[in-house]
C-alpha cells in the first residue's frame, strides 16, 4: 500500500504540468500576435501621416472620418492611404509566401525574390505592356499570375524537384533571376515608349499606385492566404520528412499544389500591384521564428502581420531618407535584405546546407 501510494504522489503532478507549458507557450505567442498587430497600427498612422508634407494625427483622423476637402484631406485620402493599404496587402502577401515557399522546400533561403517567382510576374507584366500593348491593372495581373507560377514551377523543376537541396534551388532561382531580369532590362531598352511606364515598377514601388488597383487585387491575395493557411498543417509533416509527413497521414502531392498556387497567387498578384519587391518573404520568417517556433501554425499569421511591419517601414524610410526626393521601397527592402543574407550564408549552419 505504501509502494502504491507513493507510486500515486509520483505520478500525480505528471498529467497536470504537461498541459501547463504548451498554455503558457500559446499565451506568449498569442500575446506576440497582439504586439504585432498593435505595432502594424501604429506604422499604418505613421505611413499617412509622414510624407513629404508632415500632417499632424488629429488631422489625419479629421481627413480619414471627417474630410472637408482640404489640401491635407486630399493628401491623405487620395494619396497616402491607398498606398498604405497597397504596403499593408503586398507586405502580407510577401511575408506569407515567403514563409510557405521556406516550409515546402525546407530551405531558408527560400524567398519569392530569390527563387525567380517574382521576376516571372515582372518578366509577364513587361511583356503584355510592351508587346501586348496591354496598360490596364486588369489585363496585366492575369500575367503577372501566369508568370509567377510558371517560374515556380521551372525553378522546381531545375532544382531537381523532389530531389531538389536548399543549394540546388537557390542556384536554379539565381539562374532564372538573372535570365528572367535579363530579359526585362532587354526589353525595356527596345521599347522606349513603354519604358517610362514600366521603369518606377519594375524596381518595386508603392508610389503613385492608385486606390482601385487593391480591389481587383484582393480576391487573389485572399485566396492565396486561404491556401496557405491550410496548408499550414500539413507543412508540418512536411518539415519532418517526407516517409515521417505519409505515415502522419500528409497528402504530399496535395499540399505541394496547393503551397505553389498559394505562393503564385500570393507573389503574383503582390508583384503586379507593386512592382517586384525583394527580400521581404526572407526576413520576415526568420525574424518570427524566435519568437512564434517553427510551427506553421503560428508562423504565416506571424509573417501576414509583421511582413506589412517591415514594408511600410521601408516605405517611410525611403520618404525621409533624402528629402525632398524619395526612395523606392524596393531598394531599401534590398539594402536590408542584402545585410540579412550575408549575415545567414555566413552562418556555419546554413552554409552547410
């Protein structure tokens, strides 16, 4: 009796602390959700309220509910918030695609930029503007969709598919990159007519964008998030092995078509509204991962709320950098994104990969 009760007071504290710590850990990174969200607030503010021309916040309140058709009021309603919704969209868009793009290759380096899925969009876009003649938002997204997956797929491919490493898919983007802006740069140089148009796009760019390009946009971008949180799951599995992921009851064929229409949906549609802006599926999930794991789950509704942090960020950055002129949001995007990447191929744990 003695043995079977001291066996009870063993045991019993067992059942009790195991629930304990996965509740903790699901409050710490519900709580981070929050600070995110928060924070993506106060860039939003911030986003209409610093430009070129300083507008006090309870201007911007007065502009955004109460608009009496002021300079500012314009300003802030025809200008600065469609932009701040586009930075908002295509960060999201970015950071969620980045992290599905990491899950299914489980490679690190994976991005939308690196891996050509954004230069198939601009590669597409380009080509239904100057030869296609196409100029409306409407004609060319379908491109920059088609473009998009059509890279994804070809960079796939070439980095061996099923077999494919995290270097053989990073040396089969950088190919496809190099060939596909190649044909851009090429492109725009021929048809001088065109270049104006394409030349602020196609460095990445939420300036001059107008309010009623999100809308026809927005279907595909929530579509593409739809996907990718339901493959959150099963990227899961996938993480762990393909033999682990089928006998966990994971549908890989499935989840790897649906994890490529996200990713296409997601870049393509983000590309096309805003030009190719790099590095952002990069960073955000490795910045993210310290604080949420590496539980999908958790990890793209960190990158959709954060990933818009960062770009619109970048975006105020690039306003008040060198006043009175402005940065594109994609060259700041890439100066960070370069110091980043430096920073992870030089680390002994990836460059062994």
């Amino acid at each position: 009796m003695t043995t079977t009760a001291t066996a009870a007071r063993t045991d019993a504290p067992a059942p009790e602390a195991k629930p304990a710590q996965p509740a903790g850990r699901r409050v710490l990174r519900a709580g981070g959700l929050l600070l995110g969200l928060a924070l993506l607030a106060v860039v939003v503010l911030a986003s209409i309220a610093v430009g070129a021309k300083a507008i006090p916040l309870d201007q911007v309140w007065h502009a955004l509910f109460e608009s009496t058709g002021t300079a500012d009021d314009r300003i802030v309603r025809e200008l600065r918030l469609p932009r701040t919704a586009l930075g908002v969209a295509a960060g999201a868009a970015l950071g969620l695609a980045g992290a599905v793009m990491q899950s299914l290759t489980r490679n690190p380096l994976a991005d939308p930029g690196l891996l050509g899925v954004n230069a198939g969009a601009s590669a597409a876009v380009v080509t239904a503007i100057s030869v296609l003649g196409i100029t409306s938002f409407t004609g060319y997204l379908w491109f920059a969709l088609a473009g998009a997956g059509v890279a994804a797929v070809l960079v796939n491919a070439l980095g061996g598919s099923r077999a494919a490493t995290p270097v053989r898919l990073a040396l089969a983007g950088t190919a496809v990159n190099a060939a596909l802006f190649g044909y851009v740069n090429g492109l725009q140089l021929t048809d001088l007519s065109a270049l104006e148009t394409m030349r602020h796009w196609s460095i990445g760019t939420l300036t001059g964008r107008r309010g009623d390009l999100l809308p026809t946009a927005l279907p595909f971008l929530l579509a593409g998030a739809v996907l990718a949180l339901a493959v959150a799951r099963p990227l899961n599995a996938v993480a762990l092995g393909e033999d682990t992921a089928r006998s966990l009851g994971a549908r890989l064929g499935r989840t790897r078509v649906l994890s490529i229409v996200a990713i296409t949906l997601l870049s393509g549609a983000a590309t096309a509204l805003c030009g190719p802006i790099g590095f952002i599926g990069l960073m955000i999930p490795h910045a993210v991962r310290a604080f949420c794991g590496p539980d999908n789950r958790w990890l793209f509704p960190y990158c959709a709320v954060f990933a818009p942090v960062l770009l619109l960020g970048s975006d105020i950055i690039g306003r008040v950098l060198v006043p009175p002129t402005e940065i594109e949001v994609g060259v700041v995007t890439a100066f960070f994104g370069g110091l980043l990447f430096i920073h992870l191929v030089r680390r002994r744990k990836v460059a062994q990969l």
